[in-house]
C-alpha cells in the first residue's frame, strides 16, 4: 500500500492535477472495455447494468463532494442537502411532463430555481449556528419532503414518484444501448463537481472556509465576514447538488421522493466521512463506494454462497442494510479518518 | 519524590523529549527552566501520563509510566496545565467540585477562598466567561483543594498581576513545605524566590541541574541557557523579586 | 369540548412517546456530545424484546416484565456499544456518527431478519385495552401509563443528574478529557453509565411504543429519531426538563394541527422548530441552539 | 480485457434465447419492508412456472430460466437491474410490489421495447401507461368497485374515505368518488397525515361526518393503532366499516375489531374455492415449504401470461403482445381477461370477514365479485397510438 | 490634555488632531454584573498607549467592546472620528482595528504560515475582495506573511500545524498574524491601524521579552496606534507612553508612567508592594 502511494505522490504523476486527470481519463475510457471483474460486477465493463451502476456511484461521487463542501471544508453541518438534490430532479421533470418545457431547458430552469433557493434558505438558515443550523435545514428538508409526498400528487406523484416524460428525453439518452453516454454525462457532472470543489478549495475563499471551521472569532477579527463565506459555500453546494439531481434523474428516468427522505442527506453525510471529510479524494471515493454497495449488496445478500448458509448467519446476511451498516462499523475501525485518511498514508486534509 | 529517568516522548513523528533524567527533592520547589518549545509542557504531562513516554518517571519509588492518567492523578499529582484546562462550560462552583477529595470535601475551601476571594464571589459563573487571571486562579484553586502528594505546576504566575502573582508565589512556598513541587515559571523572580533547586532544558535534553542560587548567580551561564543575563539592571523586575521574597518569608 | 378535552390528552400521550425516545438522547448527545443515530435501533429493539417476553406471559405480569426486559435489552446494547464502538473513537466525533449510522442501520435490519418484516402485534391486558370515560371523551387508557411513565422517568433522571457527580464528570469530560482524568477521575466509568442509562430510557420508550401502537415493527424507533432530535434541540441538548417541555409543546401542536388539516399536520412540527429555532435564536430554555 | 464499442453490451442480445432457452428477468423485493409480498410473489412465480412445465421448468420447448434481482424497493436499484437484464439480452421482464418502482420499469421496458409484466403494485395508471407494459395483479380501482357492491342502493348514502395524506391515499378517494360516487353516494375524506403519531384526531372528524358507510384505504405501518382507534373511540359500532383484506401476518393486526368489519379480498387462501389452478399453485408452495397468501396468485398468474406470450414467440416482443392482448383464460381466482385496450387484468374479486378472535383470525368468504362488474372504465381514446412498436 | 501629553512627545502629526480611538462613556453589563463602567478614553493617532489592573478588571472586555465581539451596553466608540459602535467586527477591521488574544486563538488546523498568509491577503483584498472564488493567496501576501514568520522567529516552524505549537510559538504567532496584516497594508493605511494587544509576553520565554519588546516598538514607529494590556510591568514601563489603570471596571487613571507609579491606589491594588 506504501510503496503503491508513495509512487503515486512522486514521479511523473507529481502534479496533483496531472493525477486527477489521469484518473478521469481512466473513467472515461470505462464503457470501451469489455473487462470482467467477477466478484465485482456480474458483466463486462460496458454492460449497460454495470455503466449503470457505476454512473449512479459517480452522481453519488459528485453530490459527496458537494455536501463535503460545505461540511467538511467549511465546518457547517447541514442535514436539508437533498432538498437542492430534490428540487433540481422534481423542478426538471415538473417543467418537462406539466408544462412542456424541453429537457435542458427544464434543467436550465431547474437550476436556476435552486441557486434562488439555495440564496434565499442559506441566508435565512445561517443565522443560527451548529446543531441548530442543522435543525433548521433539516426542518427545511423534511418541510420540502412532504411537498413532494402529499403536496399535490398530481405533479409530483406522491410517493410513487413522477416518471420523466420519455418523449422528452433525447434518442441518445433513452434504451439500454445509451447507457454509455449516461454514464458520460455522470462523469462529466463529477468532472465539474471537482473543478469546482478543488478550484474553490485553493483559492483565498477556500482558505478562508477551512479558516471557519477550525476558529471563526479568528476569522472574523481579521476583518472577513464569516456569514457571507459561508453562504457561498452554502449556495455553491446546494446547486451542484441541484445539478446531480438532474443527472440522477435522467439515469433513473423518472423522479423518486427518496432523495428528499432526511436519510438520503444522512447517506452522504456517510459518504463524506466515510471517504474522509475536508480531503481532496476523500468524499468521491466515499461516494463511489457507498453507490456500489448501496446496490451491489443485495447481490451479495441474494447470492446462493449467502442462501447456503445456516439460519443464524444467513438471516442476518440477508439483509443488506445489515452488511451496509456492518460495513460502516468496521471501516471506522480499520480505516479511522475515513478511508483517504487510512490509505492515503499521509495525504493530508485538503490544503491548497 | 519524584524521579525521571531518561524520558523520552515522540509527538506527531517527531521526537521531543531525548532522554531527560532529574528528580525532584522530597520537599520544596524544583523550578523546570527554558526557552519556548524546549519540551517543559511535555515533561510535565508525560509525568501525568497524558503522553505516551518512555524510560521511568517513578513517584516514591512508584513507576508511573503505563499508568492511566487519572490513577496517576490518584496517587497524589495534582497538575495546573498552561492552557489552564478550566472547564469553560461549567460553573465556577462546579470545577471546584470536581476536584474535591473523596475524603472530606469541603476541608480546602476556606483557605482556596482566603487566597482567591474572586473564586468564592464568581461560584455561579460559568468558568469560560471568567478573565484569564481568574481561570488561572481558578486552575490554581482547583488543586489545592485536594490533598497532593506532588504538585506539577505548569507557569501558575503566567497573566496575574503582579499582585496576585506574589500571593500565588507565597502560597507555593506554603505548599512547598510540605508537598514537593515541580514548578515551570518564566519569571525568573518568582523562580529565585521559590525554587532550591532549577532544572534547565534545551530541545527535549537536561542542559543543567543544581541550585536556583548559583544558576541565577551566574550570568554568564544564565545567558547561555535562558539567554537573559540577570544582571542587566531591572528596576521592576528587582522590586517585585524583592516584594515576592518578602511575602515569601512573611 | 370533548374534542378539546381528547386532542388535549392524547397529545400529552404523544408529547410523552416524545419524551420517552428523546431523554436518551438528549442524555448522550447532550453531555457526551454523541450524535446517537443509533438510538432508535436501541428504541426497536426494546420494543422487541419487551414484546416477545410479554408475548410469552400474557397479562399484567407479563405487560411489566416485558417492560424491564425492554428497559435491560436498551441498557444492554447502549453499555455495549459504548464499550465496543463508542468508547475506542473518543475525539473522533466523526467516525462516532459513521459508527452509530451504521449501527442504526444494521441493529433494524438485523430486528427484521430475527421477527420478520411484518408488524408483531402486542395484546393488551384488558385494564389497559380499553379507555376511560372523561366528561364524554374516550380516553385510552394506555396514554394515562406512557404520561405516568414519562413523568416518573423526568423526576428520576433529574434526581439522578442532580444528586449525582457523574453528570458534571461526563459534560466536563465532554469539554477536556485530559484535565478531567488529570484530577483522577475516570470518565470512562461515567461515560458508560450515562450512555447505559440512555439506553434504559430508549428501552422503555421502545416498549412503551409497542403499547402504544399495539404493535412493534422494526423500523418503529428509526421513525420516531427525526422527532426525537427536534425535541432534544428544542429543549435545549442536555436539558432534561427543556427535553420534556419540548416534547409536550410538538405533541400538543402536532395533535390540534393534525384535527385542523392533515397537511398542517404534516408540516406543523418542522414549522414549528424552524420558527423556534431561528425567531428566538434560542432553544426553549433559552439556551444558544 | 478486450476493447468494444461502448454499446457492445447489446451484443449479448438475444444470447439469452439461443439453445431454445429463455431467460425471464424477476425484479422484486426481497429486502426490506416490502420483502415478504415480493418472497409471496415469487413462491407463486414459481408454483407457476412447475404446474405449467410438469416440474420441468420447459415451457413449449424452451428451458425457462428465472433471472431474480431483490430491488431492495430503491427505484434506483430496480433500474439498474431492468437496464442489467436487458443488457443480458431479456426480452421478459416481470414483478415488483412497489408502485413507484412498477413505473420506473415500465417506463425502463418501454424505452428498450421488452415485455415487462408487473407485479402485485395496485396504481391504477399502469394500465394503458405504454404498450410493453402489462399487469398479472389487480388495481386499486377494482379493490373500490367491489367495495362499492356490498352496500345496496348508494344513493343518499354519505360515505367517508380514510386515507394517507399520499398519491395512494388521495387516488384512492378520487377513487371511491368516482365509483361510489358514480351511483349516488355523497364522498367525503378523512385524509391522515404520513407523520401522525395518534388517529384519535381523525375518528374524532369521522364520528362528526356520520357516514353510512366508512372505506379505510390503508398503506400505512401502523394499522393495529388505527383499528385499535377506531374501535374504542366507537367508530366501527357506529357505522359500517370497509377496508382491505391484507396478507395473513396482517390479520391481528385489527386485534378486537377483526370481527366489525367488511373485507374486500383481492385474494385470500381458499377464496379460489379450491379450483384446479389454485389447488396446484398450494400444493407446490406448501410442499416447498412455502405458504400462500395474498399475492401468491400474481405470481402464478405472472408465469402463466409468461407462458402465454413465450408460446407465441420466445423474442419477437410484438408477437408476444399482440399474444397477450385480449387474452382471456382460468386462473387461480377464476377468470381473468387482459383488455387489449389498455391491458388492464380483469379479475374476480372478493367478500370476506374474518372469524375468530383475538390474534386467530380465519378469513371466510362472502361472496366473489364478477370480473365485469369491477371492470375499470375503457380509456375513450386508445391509450396508445402504435407508438415505439 | 491627553493629547498634549501626545503631542508633546511629538508622535501625533500635527495635520491630525482627531484621535485615533475614542471611547465615550463605554459601558458593558452582563449577567447582572457591570464589568465596564462608563470608560471615556482617547487615545491619540500614533500613541502607544498600556492597559493594566488587577485580574478581572475589565480589560480584556474592554478590548472585546472596541474589537466588536461584544456588544456595550452603552456608550460610543469612535476610530478616527468615525463611530463604528452599531458594526460588526469585521466591518471594524477595515475601519482600522487589529488585535490580538489574551488566550492565543489561531487557526490549529492550518499551518503556521496559512495563518499569516490568511491575514495578510484578507489586509490585501478589499471588503469582498476575498469572497472572489477565482482569488488566490498572492505572492505579495506570501511574502509578507513570511516576513512576519521571519520577525517573529517563526520561519522554522512554516510548515507545522499552528496547533502543534508550544504555548509560547502560539502566542509568537498572535503577533505574526498581527504583523502580516500590517505588513501587508500601504504604509499609511498600516500608520492609521489601531492595534489591541491583550498580554503579547503572558508566557513568553524570559529571552524572547526584550526581542518581542523592539518587535512592537517597530511597530509603533510604524506610525500606528497601539493599545497593550500587559502584567509584565518592566515591558509596560519600557514601551507605554501613557498608562491607562481599570479597576473594578472603571478608568482609576491614565497618565505617564512616572505619574502612575506614585500613584498609591494604583500601588495597592494592582502591584501589591509599594515600588
Ligand atoms: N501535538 C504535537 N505535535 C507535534 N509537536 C508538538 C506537539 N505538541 C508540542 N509539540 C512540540 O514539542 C516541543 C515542546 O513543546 P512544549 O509545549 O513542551 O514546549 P514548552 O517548553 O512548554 O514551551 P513553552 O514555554 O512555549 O510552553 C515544541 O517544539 C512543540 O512545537
Ligand atoms: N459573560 C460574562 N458573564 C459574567 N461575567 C463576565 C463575563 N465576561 C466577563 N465577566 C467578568 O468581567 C470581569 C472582567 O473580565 P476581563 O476578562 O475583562 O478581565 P481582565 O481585566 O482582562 O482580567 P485579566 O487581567 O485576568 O485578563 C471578570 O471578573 C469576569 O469574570
Ligand atoms: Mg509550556
Ligand atoms: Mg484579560
């Protein structure tokens, strides 16, 4: 593991920006191999289950990094994320199936709306601090959770959720065939999360967020406005949240009332910190890794080697929400800091 | 009395102590000099156990490293840490109940209330809102509450005015009597009036030991390892030495 | 009036389901500073438990065994999880959350392999099944035992927190640990006490629940966590007394609000928080939230 | 690793046919709250697919394999699992509980033109959603109908709908006003709000309406509560009360009120009235260990539409469909008929109360309702134009 | 008359009569408590003027009033004639304030030269400046932040997390951060700051005292106003022009130290033995 990081920071690959595009040079290449890894996807690279798959990991990637902005950057624990998540996946389909609009320009719109949002909350919500910032975005959240449950199914569809009009969505984006240019588009939201994330990381904004998080009286008498920093960091999350709700709606065809469920903004609180929060890496790998097992575990959980098992074992591996959570335990354990901060030998937090 | 053995301490990758060695007389005060960063707050807490250390620090006899903290603390060490370690939440009252012996509770109170008034008038206000000088009293308060078999005193005088810092002083000399103190100061007046015996440190290693008198007596040496020369004439500074040996004595 | 008089009782009844799960909580969040996700899998569980031993016995006797077997079962796992998972990440705050999430989702899915996904349902002694007459308003009995509970749990844990030093060794160890066991106290032991009696307090409320509903199902604590935290930060983490005011002020709103429409009902409690939260600034103690 | 085109997933296309045998792709839950319809589900699934192959599993020559994915009832997770199957070449995919899911795949089916049958999920709006999509259980709409018929002349009458404050709860007494309302009864509803922690709130609006006849519409968990309510606050007394007759493990679930109230049963053990299918389809799921409950029979009726349709070809998908369309044929509840027009299953529905007391409760049949009688309405237009085909 | 005295030691130029700090009748209560009582201070441009008194006198919390993180109670606070009692401290910051903490309050989790580059890019850019995402931490900013490491002996320890320090390095670093902001100012801006330091030598190495002493008196030749709350009386009477007294929350004197060391109040209740 050493030596496999300690090549990785030195050599050729020194630059930090060299390596990270190297990497997604790989994630492009992706659906062009036909490689099987047996265990861990059940088919070949470019099946379209498999792209399908890992475009989910890769949206969940980018909306980790987007909730690690605010939480691990800058100190702020918001628990109404998925409400931006919702808004950009619902606005879309609502302005698409309701009002006709076409899709990019629903997602335009969408987009749009969410920045308002994201201005209007963040500055409202930022004038309380800690657990109650919390609270009150999570107010927030479940405030929008229930607008999309029971506010008026006849556009949202309620707990069924609103399948996106599939006359709308362009040719190259529907059947199984296309699967590969979802999965691009996926990875061109990650590719922009990153930009974004890592740009403002090394930036003066940047430095002044981790600034907040560590000391904000600090900050403060150093003449910097600890309320407006936050609120960009707030309002620069909340729409590359909105904007994965896009993504994520167009890989599932249809909105689904669980983004706006407290427990998905949970979920990438996990992701974060599972990854490593406040690390450059560390909330996409987190992302990519609870995406796979999120929908890989049932595999393991249904899978005969499981089904052999005695009654004592098997109950409870039938389970992959048990597997998940065990999951989260023992990467606690063996990987303290998150994962980037175990195997990342010394990759230390983000510092431009 | 308390005995160091070639302690040493590795924080964040980096060694800090290489091997210090010096022990503290069964009674008195043993001042712990040096410059910033030379390792006395570590010193202090890898005798608390707060450290992971190695070598032997032995209380009586006792060997203390490998012991959790709070049974070192058991034995009799009472600590006042430079960041003071005031629980800022809690109430004046409140951090003085904590350290309460079992035994006895409230024996100590009249005497800490006698030396730090303030203490007794703040009872209900949370530590964290007191001034520095009086979360200093505070921390100072705290330990004479219990009965001590060591006191490791990490700059007690550190944001008093000079006023209270010589009754500070006097009540170490007190306390010194009978209960050995290992005593971190920077004010060197405060050092000359309590401290028999000085340890000097330099980047993690023991650069002298022996009597307060001939180290400060010697400005030659005093330059080179505190890098003042207590010579260079000091109005103040002599006065309060002077008030403090009064108190002191008196 | 009747209405008044029912809507009025059986929000008590729910503000004291409130507090039931939220003492716990506001117990290990606040004077641990332990963000428990994993306290409504110790609510289900206890509700479990208490719902099988009581299924054995039928009958008031078995109605409070059952209630102590759900009480130990959540003081059980608490103590144990606070020695396999909390105690070893102490100032790691964050893992702790990741720690107690998975927990959280593990703990139900495991209830679910054991009891099945479908509700279990819990028969009441008849004392307890039916409701008492109250100026014309029918009032389940089961609400008068969850409010006597509640109240009784209230008095104890002041009593306990009030008397006690653990209380102000845990929240002073909250603050600087070195400096607490540099006094020689071991905070461990309080640590563990506090999260086991939050446990017990989970335990019960669990338990209770399944009364309440006449029936248990393994996601019934995580349902009720959200709820739990709003109670606790409105009265104020910490705050056992704070804890029980918010608990009656959400059950009171939530039941008229629930009579006047059923999507005022539905938004009434995180109105209510936001509107607390960021008018006053303050928690209902008055507390900084 | 070889390199391909990155569509080459649907090189595998058809793959799954060659050698006469035939992949049927199975999306249900098998985790989660929903797991113990999707394991009733399967059990008749697969009772089916033996009765029809003699315990060959060959079905007209062609060895059908059951490809089962537990969609964990995430829509996401289904999704990816249908774009899976039919990455593998499926042509037939079939199942799911969950409503939204249902619609998710079907839209995912539809999009990739394979006939996608779906489960026991109820919304009325899977009929006549795409041509792809058929249904091999029934719909809230008939559950309403067949309520309708136990009252007799409904004009005048004042009935109440108690529902979720949710897309199940509301269409559902759109519903009931649409079919009870249809013949003459005033509908009004009591809707509950998902988060409600105590229902005396809602019997107390109840009991102020005084309505003839209450129709409980329940999703909800916790069900014991709301019965539990209802009968001490006197509401079951007061008027007559019809709900849903849910699986077996739910029955306790009314505690004391069991015995108040008139069940609608989609399908309840021995409501077949022991005819050929259903003693089959028992006989397989209580030999493997298995036992039959409420929608054992959408997974028997599933294999048989399956069978239908790979008899008319193993991939042409329009064959299949055009198979299916207007087919009509016996089953575990009796007659069932898929309309051509927009696919809905006609089928017979049922009566019940249930006997005993306590926690054993035996559902005993009333009487079943004729297929035609709880017919939803024929879409005036087609739902379809020869749209995707 | 307490600019004369200024004046007359000639620090204040004569084109700017308007003092650099005034406090008007500034008062803070608090938890039933009258921590300050009506101070009324004027400080003139350029001086250098000592705070002292017993423990729990007011001092800190007089800094936190004219700093803005506390709100007075009553009364004005005037920098450079302009009233900046209603803003908030960062809006004072660019009004003219700098300070330093009495308990050392840097950034742990940075290294020690992120500090001082924050501060100076955050003196660099102007109000919103540094809110511009595509703002980076300038060379400029860099050079002076590591100026200030150099003179505050600091530059071995850049690259260490500010939370690894020893006390002493932290309290080093307070002045370093104070220093670059300085540092990076035009030099009149940097002449017009006027700077709080709460007890820049409390735990400081016997040997840095005199060092750390030169260090704020080049400050002050800097041209800016200096306000010093010190327990160490030899720095106080080495550097102080004037010495201001609080006691129990109110202003017992302020005047030239001679003045102040005869003063017998000042004897008893603040340095306990007559001098
Ligand atoms: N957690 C840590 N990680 C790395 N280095 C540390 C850590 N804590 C202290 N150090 C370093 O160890 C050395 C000794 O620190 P220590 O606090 O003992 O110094 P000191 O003699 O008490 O100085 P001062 O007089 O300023 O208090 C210093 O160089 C300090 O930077
Ligand atoms: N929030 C508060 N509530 C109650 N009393 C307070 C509060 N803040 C400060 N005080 C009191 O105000 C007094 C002045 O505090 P301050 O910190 O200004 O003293 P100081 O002059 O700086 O003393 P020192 O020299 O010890 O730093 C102290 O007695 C303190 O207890
Ligand atoms: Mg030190
Ligand atoms: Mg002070």
């Amino acid at each position: 593991m050493n030596t496999l990081t300690s090549t990785w920071r030195r050599g050729p690959l020194a630059s930090r920006w060299v390596r990270a595009g190297l990497v997604f040079a790989v994630l492009y290449a992706l659906p062009y191999s036909t490689l099987r890894i047996p265990g861990v996807f059940d088919g070949p690279l470019d099946a379209p289950g498999v792209l399908q798959l890992l475009a989910v990991c890769l949206v969940f990637a980018g909306l980790a990094m987007s909730y690690d902005l605010l939480f691990g950057h800058t100190g702020v624990m918001s628990f109404g994320h998925g409400m931006f998540v919702t808004g950009g996946m619902y606005a879309t389909t609502i302005l698409v199936d309701h009002a006709g609009f076409g899709l990019w320009t629903s997602a335009a719109i969408g987009l749009a709306v969410a920045l308002a949002a994201a201005v209007v909350l963040g500055a409202v919500a930022l004038r309380v601090e800690g657990i109650g910032f919390a609270m009150v975005t999570l107010a927030f959240g479940q405030a929008v959770a229930i607008l999309v449950v029971s506010g008026s199914p006849q556009l949202t569809g309620g707990e069924q959720g609103e399948t996106l009009d599939a006359g709308a969505v362009p040719a190259v984006l529907s059947g199984v065939r296309n699967t590969a240019n979802l999965y691009w588009i996926a990875l061109a939201y990650l590719a922009v999360c990153a930009l974004v994330v890592w740009g403002l990381a090394a930036s003066m904004p940047g430095r002044v967020m981790r600034a907040l998080r560590e000391n904000e009286r600090r900050v403060e008498v150093l003449g910097l406005n600890p309320y407006l920093f936050k609120l960009l960091a707030f309002v620069v999350a909340g729409v590359l949240a909105a904007g994965g709700g896009v993504v994520y709606l167009l890989l599932l065809g249809g909105a689904t009332p669980t983004v706006s469920d407290s427990n998905f903004t949970l979920s990438l609180l996990v992701m974060a910190v599972l990854g490593g929060t406040g690390r450059r890496w560390g909330a996409m790998i987190g992302g990519v890794l609870y995406g796979y097992a999120g929908q890989s575990l049932t595999r393991v959980s249904g899978s005969s080697a499981v089904a052999g098992l005695p009654g004592v074992l098997r109950g409870p591996l039938e389970q992959p929400l048990f597997l998940l959570g065990a999951a989260f335990v023992l990467v606690v354990f063996f990987a303290p800091g998150g994962l980037t901060g175990r195997f990342g030998g010394r990759m230390r937090r983000e510092e431009a | 009395m308390l005995e160091l053995e070639d302690v040493r301490v590795r924080l964040g990758g980096s060694a800090i102590l290489h091997g210090v060695s010096f022990t503290v007389a069964a009674a008195g005060v043993t001042a712990l000099l040096g410059r910033n960063g030379v390792g006395k707050t570590t010193t202090a807490k890898s005798v608390l156990g707060l450290y992971p250390a190695t070598g032997s620090i032995r209380l009586d006899g006792r060997e203390l490293i490998g012991l959790p903290t709070h049974a070192v603390a058991r034995l009799g060490i009472g600590y006042v840490p430079e960041d003071r370690g005031v629980f800022a939440g809690l109430t004046v009252a409140e951090n003085l109940r904590l350290a309460e012996p079992r035994e006895q509770p409230k024996a100590g109170y009249p005497r800490v209330y006698e030396l730090f008034p303030v203490l007794e008038a703040r009872a209900a206000q949370p530590a964290g809102t007191l001034s520095g000088g009086e979360q200093q009293m505070l921390a100072i308060g705290r330990i004479l509450l219990r009965r001590n078999r060591l006191l490791v005193v990490d700059e007690p005088t550190k944001g008093l005015s000079p006023k209270v810092a010589a009754e500070v002083a006097r009540a170490l000399k007190e306390v010194a009597e009978t209960v050995p103190v290992l005593l971190i100061e920077q004010n060197l007046s405060v050092v000359r009036t309590l401290a028999g015996q000085a340890v000097v440190l330099d980047t993690g290693r023991v650069a002298h030991r022996g009597a307060t008198r001939d180290l400060l007596a010697d400005p030659a040496r005093t330059n080179a390892l505190l890098g003042v020369s207590t010579a260079r004439a000091d109005p103040v500074r002599a006065d309060t030495a002077r008030a403090d040996a009064r108190g002191g004595t008196a | 009036m009747t209405t008044v008089l029912l809507l009025t009782a059986t929000g008590l009844g729910v503000a004291a389901l409130y507090f039931l799960v939220a003492s716990g909580l506001t117990l290990i969040f606040g004077l641990m500073d332990v963000l428990n996700f994993a306290h409504g899998a110790f609510v289900g569980l206890g509700g479990y438990v208490g719902w099988t031993v009581a299924d054995r016995l039928p009958g008031s006797p078995g109605l409070v065994l059952g209630l102590l077997a759900g009480v130990a079962a959540g003081a059980a796992t608490a103590a144990v999880t606070e020695l396999a998972v909390i105690r070893p990440l102490y100032g790691r705050p964050l893992d702790q959350v990741l720690a107690t999430v998975g927990l959280g989702l593990a703990i139900p899915a495991l209830l679910q392999a054991v009891w099945g996904a479908d509700a279990r349902t819990w028969t009441l002694p008849g004392w307890l099944a039916g409701t008492v007459g109250l100026f014309g308003a029918r009032i389940p009995s089961v609400r008068f035992l969850l409010i006597g509970l509640a109240m009784a749990l209230l008095l104890g844990l002041r009593l306990l927190l009030g008397r006690t030093r653990a209380g102000l060794v845990v929240r002073a160890g909250v603050e600087d640990r070195e400096m607490v066991t540099a006094l020689g106290i071991d905070v461990r032991r309080a640590n563990l006490a506090v999260f086991a009696l939050g446990g017990a307090a989970a335990g019960l409320g669990g338990a209770l629940f399944g009364l309440y509903q006449g029936s248990v199902s393994p996601g019934d604590g995580t349902s009720l966590l959200v709820y739990a935290f709003v109670v606790v930060v409105l009265g104020g983490a910490g705050s056992i007394t704070g804890t029980a005011l918010a608990a009656v002020a959400v059950g009171l709103v939530q039941q008229y609000a629930d009579y006047a429409s059923a999507s005022l009902g539905d938004e009434s409690v995180v109105i209510l928080l936001a509107a607390v939260l960021l008018l006053r600034r303050r928690n209902l103690r008055g507390r900084p939230a | 690793a070889g390199c391909a085109s990155p569509t080459g997933g649907g090189a595998a296309s058809n793959a799954a046919s060659t050698g006469s045998s035939v992949k049927i792709g199975i999306i249900t839950a098998e985790s989660g709250p929903y797991a113990p319809y999707g394991e009733e589900y399967l059990a008749g699934l697969k009772a089916g697919l033996s009765y029809l192959s003699n315990g060959t599993d060959v079905i007209d020559g062609h060895k059908v394999q059951l490809v089962i994915d537990d969609d964990a009832d995430s829509p996401a997770t289904a999704v990816a699992d249908a774009k899976d199957l039919i990455g593998q070449g499926v042509d037939m995919i079939g199942g799911t509980v969950d409503s939204a899911i249902a619609l998710q795949v079907a839209a995912v089916a539809a999009q990739n033109k394979v006939l996608y049958i779906a489960g026991p999920a109820a919304v009325d709006s899977l009929d006549g959603l795409n041509r792809y999509t058929f249904r091999s259980g029934r719909e809230s709409y008939q559950d309403i109908a067949t309520a309708g018929t136990f009252v007799g002349d409904l004009t005048g009458k004042k009935v109440v709908v108690l529902a979720q404050d949710s897309e199940f709860g509301t269409a559902n007494v759109a519903g009931v006003k649409a079919v009870l309302g249809g013949q003459g009864a005033s509908v009004s509803s009591v809707l509950v709000p998902l988060s409600a922690t105590d229902f005396t709130p809602f019997t107390a609006k109840i009991l102020a309406a005084k309505p003839d006849l209450l129709f409980v519409a329940w999703a909800g968990t916790n069900a014991t509560q709301m019965w539990t309510t209802l009968n001490q606050q006197g509401v079951l007394s007061a008027t007559k009360v019809v709900t849903g007759l849910a699986n077996t493990a739910t029955y306790p679930a009314t505690g004391p009120a069991g015995s108040k109230i008139e069940f609608l049963a989609h399908y309840f053990p021995g409501a077949g009235g022991g005819n050929a299918y259903e003693a089959a389809m028992t006989k397989t799921v209580t030999e493997s260990g298995g036992t039959v409950d409420l929608f054992t029979p959408d997974g028997f009726t599933a294999m048989q539409m399956f069978a239908h349709a790979l008899e008319a070809s193993p991939t042409d998908v329009s064959a299949m469909i055009k198979a299916l369309e207007g087919w009509s044929f016996a089953g575990v509840e009796g007659q069932y008929t898929v309309r051509a027009a927009d696919h809905a299953l006609l089928q017979p529905e049922f009566e019940a109360k249930l006997t005993g007391s306590g926690t054993s409760w035996i559902p005993q049949l009333v009487k079943a309702v004729d297929p035609n009688t709880i017919a939803p309405p024929v879409p005036a237009t087609p739902a379809w134009s020869t749209s995707g085909s | 008359m307490e600019l004369r005295t200024a004046e007359a030691r000639g620090t204040v130029p004569a084109r700017d009569v308007r003092p650099a700090l005034a406090l008007a009748g500034l008062g803070w209560r608090v938890g039933g408590r009258t921590v300050l009582d009506e101070v009324t201070l004027e400080v003139g441009p350029g001086e250098l003027l000592a705070v002292i008194g017993p423990n729990g006198a007011g001092k800190t919390s007089l800094f936190n009033l004219i700093s803005g993180l506390t709100r007075p109670s009553g009364g004005r606070i005037l920098v450079h004639g302009r009233d900046v009692t209603a803003l908030p401290a960062h809006r004072r910051v660019r009004a003219g304030l700098g300070r330093t903490f009495q308990t050392s309050s840097v950034l742990p989790g940075l290294t020690v030269a992120e500090n001082a580059q924050l501060a100076a890019q955050a003196a660099l850019s102007g109000p919103y400046g540094s809110l511009k995402p595509w703002g980076w931490i300038g060379p400029k900013a860099r050079a002076t932040a590591a100026d200030a490491l150099a003179r505050t002996r600091l530059d071995a320890d850049a690259a260490r997390r500010a939370g690894s320090l020893s006390h002493g390095g932290k309290r080093k670093l307070e002045l370093a951060i104070l220093l670059a902001g300085q540092g990076a100012r035009p030099e009149s801006a940097a002449a017009g700051q006027v700077l709080l330091l709460d007890e820049p030598m409390a735990g400081m190495a016997v040997e840095e005292v005199p060092e750390l002493t030169a260090l704020i008196r080049e400050i002050h030749a800097g041209g800016a106003t200096i306000l010093m709350v010190e327990h160490h009386m030899e720095v106080v009477l080495g550097l102080a022009e004037r010495i201001a007294v609080l006691h129990h929350g109110a202003l017992l004197a302020c005047d030239v130290p001679e003045a102040i060391t005869e003063n017998a109040v000042v004897r008893e209740a603040y340095l306990g033995e007559p001098l």
